[in-house]
C-alpha cells in the first residue's frame, strides 16, 4: 500500500486477516455505524484497494476512509451471492457513502410478478404493477448469475404465458409444471414465499419453517416429502447467508440465548466416546473458551471400567472421572457441558452429573442425524439452522472432541500392536520389553535399527537384539 504508514496498526492487522474469496465487506466508524458496504469477488485485495487512498484529505474516498476505525466482512459462496447480499445491507443500514444505490431506478432490481403463478425477473426500475422488488443491483451481469442459482433453488415458471404442455425447464427441475397441475397453487406460492424470504435475507426463518415441515409430514409418514424438504435444507445450507464474523462473546449469547441458558457459557467442555467393537476404548474432553480452543485443557481417558460395547457407561466413567477431580485437585467448572450423542448419551451423563452432585450444571448434546440440540428438562430438541452461528460453536466442539478421541485411539491401537509383537518374542521379559517401548517407541524404528544399536540404546546384549529382529521379521517396505 502506498500510504501503508499511515494506517493504523490495528486496520492493517484487520486488513491482514481478511480472507481472499467473495464476499461483503462493512466499513464502520468508531459508533460501530455502517458508513460504506460492497462486494468483491476478494474481500483482501478489495479492501486493500480502498486503502491505498487512506490518509488523503481530499475526495470522497479519502474522507470516508478517514472515519473508518472497523472492518467487518461476510463470506459467501459466489460473488453472486455478494451482489445479493450488499443490495439487502445497504438497503437496511443506508450507509452515508453508499449514495449510489439509493433510489437510483437505473440499476437493475429482481422481481416477482404479480400473476396466478409468479415469475423471476431481472427488471430495469420499479413500476406501480403489484410486482415485488428486490434491489437495486450495480452488476447486472452477477445479477443473472444470481437469477440462475435462484432459479435451481426455487423452481418457478420461465414462460410468459402457461404452456398447454410440460416444457423442458419442467424435466429439468427447475418449474414445478403448474400448467399440467403436475404442481398445486399452495405448493407453487410456498415456494415463492421461500423464495421471498430468501432475498429478504430471513434465511434462518425459512429454514425453521421447512424444519416444521418436514416433521409434520414425517409425522403423517409423508417420507417422501418429508426427504425432499430435507435435501431442500442441505442445500439452503451451502448457500447460506453468512454472519458477520462477530466476537466470541457474541456468538456464545446466540448460544446462551437459542438453549436457554442463565449465563453466557464462556467456559464449555465437550466428551466424545471412540471404541472399535470395545477394544481400546477412550474418551476424549476438549475445552473451548470464550468460544475458542483452550488444547492446553484437553483431556483423555483410557476406559477402565467397561468391558464390550457400551457408550453409555463409557459416557458415565468419563464424565464421573472428570467431574470428580473438581474436589480431587481444584479443576475448574464450566458454563456448558457438551455431550457428543443424543438422548442416551445425554442422560448418561446427566445422571452421572446429578451422582456427583452437580445437578445445576447445564448439559446439551448434539445428536449425530440432523444435529439437533437435546436438553434434559426440554422435551423436544433445539432445531437451529445450518447458518447459526450458535450450531457452529457446538459443531466445532463436537468435532473437535471427535479428533482428539480418535488421535487418542489410534496412538493405544498402534501401542498395542507393538506391546502384542513384543509379547511372542522368547526371553523378552517386562523389563526389556518397557526399555524398548521407551527408548525407541515402535517396532517400525526397532525393525529400521542394527542390533548394535537397539542393543546400546535398550540396554541389552546384541544377541539379544538379534534375535529381536529376527522375531520380528523385516520391515514391510522393504525392498
């Protein structure tokens, strides 16, 4: 940047951490007031640009750089998508720099007509017909790209006037075929309204409402139905409108607000169960704080009381061994406990809470299949969209939690597999059989080793470590 001294430091740390794909990105005062918002296909380099006029005095963009004392962006997919967004942001916020896209009829505005079965258009300017706009727009080119990702997503009618026969955009599912009644006015006019409240920027309502829906209709054993609101949702899920990238504090109150809870759960602690068919099976803990990873906290547990299959007295051990070093060594409690698994999972653990005598510790799990919330005192689950920003944490935690009990796993299944080549070798008694699983650590490096060398480093004579090799046989990759 050519005034890059002039910025300051914690702008052009901001602008460092800004990513590189499409987007929006917000310009805000020391107010936190929105005073100019725009696309880019690069919200870095975009922003970069802007800044290269930072300092100047004079001209419309160097005065309002001058009032800029914070960057926030929003990532989507497309920039298609971006263009959609900034026109629904600006129309919202009205920021004193954006002028050009207040009012002025010359750009480009989606629109939904107004007939028995409403259309998808890009129009120039508004007129007084009963038609819904949504706009205005500066890029009509992105505006058609937008037309046809929205057209995939919410197949409504091409022809001017109702064909007496199914056309091609029908066997492309991408018009419902309301002409041959292959589609009924209330189905077509849900899908307009979802197409409203998806350029209205009410994703997460749209998605809650087809939620219900498709509980209502798994209810009646409408399955088909039910699985075509849900693929409808997965979709709506990789298209979604993002957030801004709030601090942690934000999002935690999203979380404590949609679970209801009393306090902001600054401190969450989230246990996850990994067994193969109940051979070395281990728990995991991780720890998040102020919504971010605290891995200096993370915990594992080799199960110790459990034989075979059983997750949820796998659940119980862990959580009772956690809870009890509270007492035992001074560890801290938190806000939250998460509970990878659904209702089982979760009264195992909250019957161990309640053992412990913490029954005032509040604990959700998040059920693999749809990853939905369960609470104890709740009796249906929290169904929070895809773009929440509160399921996001709760993911996050739960696959956290996954990898570590999985790193875990494999770490004891590898030792094991070394302790059990070990155990077949003759006059390799316990003590040899510890110096070599600590001064070399597997039977990969033993196998790689002269036996001069195991010899020295073990302790052993080298006829020993002869016959170690031997036993063990070469390496697999040998040549």
């Amino acid at each position: 940047m050519a005034t890059e001294k002039l910025i300051p430091e914690y702008l052009k740390n901001r602008i460092r951490e800004l990513p590189g794909g499409p987007g929006v990105y917000i310009f805000r005062d020391h107010n936190k007031k929105p005073v100019y918002i725009g696309k880019a296909l690069s919200i870095r380099k975009r922003v970069m640009g802007h800044f290269r006029f930072y300092g100047e005095g004079f001209g419309k963009e160097g005065v309002m750089l001058s009032q800029v004392s914070r960057v926030d962006f929003i990532e989507t997919p497309t920039e298609a998508e971006a263009l959609l967004l900034e026109a629904s942001l600006v129309k919202e916020a009205m920021p004193k720099y954006n002028q050009e896209l207040k009012d002025d009829k010359s750009f480009p505005y989606l629109k939904i007509t107004n007939e028995e079965y409403p259309r998808l258009l890009v129009a120039r300017g508004r007129k007084a017909d009963g038609a819904k706009y949504f706009g205005p727009y500066t890029n009509a080119k992105l505006l058609r790209q937008a037309v046809r990702m929205l057209r995939l997503q919410f197949p409504l009618r091409t022809c001017r006037t109702l064909p007496k026969r199914l056309c091609l955009m029908y066997h492309l599912n991408q018009c419902g075929g309301p002409c041959e009644a292959k589609q009924t006015g209330d189905s077509y006019n849900d899908t307009v309204k979802e197409l409203e409240a998806f350029l209205l920027g009410r994703r997460d309502a749209l998605v809650r409402n087809l939620a219900r829906r498709m509980k209502e209709h798994s209810k009646n054993r409408e399955y088909e139905k039910a699985q075509a609101l849900f693929v409808e949702i997965q979709a709506l899920s990789a298209v979604p409108t993002p957030s801004l990238r709030p601090s942690g504090n934000i999002v935690l109150e999203e979380l404590r607000a949609a679970i209801e809870l009393k306090e902001v759960p600054r401190r969450i602690e989230c246990f996850d169960i990994s067994n193969i068919h109940g051979k070395e099976a281990v728990g995991s803990m991780v720890v998040f704080v102020d919504g971010k990873p605290a891995r200096s906290e993370y915990r594992r547990f080799r199960i110790k009381t459990v034989t075979g299959i059983d997750d949820y007295k796998m659940m119980r051990e862990v959580v009772g061994r956690r809870y009890s070093r509270v007492h035992a060594e001074g560890w801290p409690m938190p806000d939250l406990v998460v509970i990878d698994g659904g209702r089982g999972h979760l009264a195992a653990a909250k019957a161990e809470l309640d053992a412990g005598g913490f029954q005032d510790l509040s604990v959700i799990s998040i059920a693999k299949q749809h990853e939905h919330l369960f609470k104890p005192d709740r009796e249906g689950p929290y169904v929070l969209p895809p773009t929440s920003q509160a399921l996001q944490v709760v993911r996050h935690l739960r696959d956290e939690a996954h990898r570590f009990a999985i790193q875990y796993h494999r770490r004891l299944h590898k030792k094991e597999a070394m302790v059990s080549a070990l155990d077949e070798i003759p006059g390799v008694g316990p003590v040899t059989k510890d110096r070599l699983l600590k001064r070399i650590g597997s039977v990969r490096k033993i196998r790689s080793l002269p036996a001069s060398e195991i010899a020295e480093r073990a302790g052993i004579g080298e006829k020993t470590a002869e016959e170690i090799l031997r036993a063990l046989g070469p390496r697999k990759d040998a040549a």
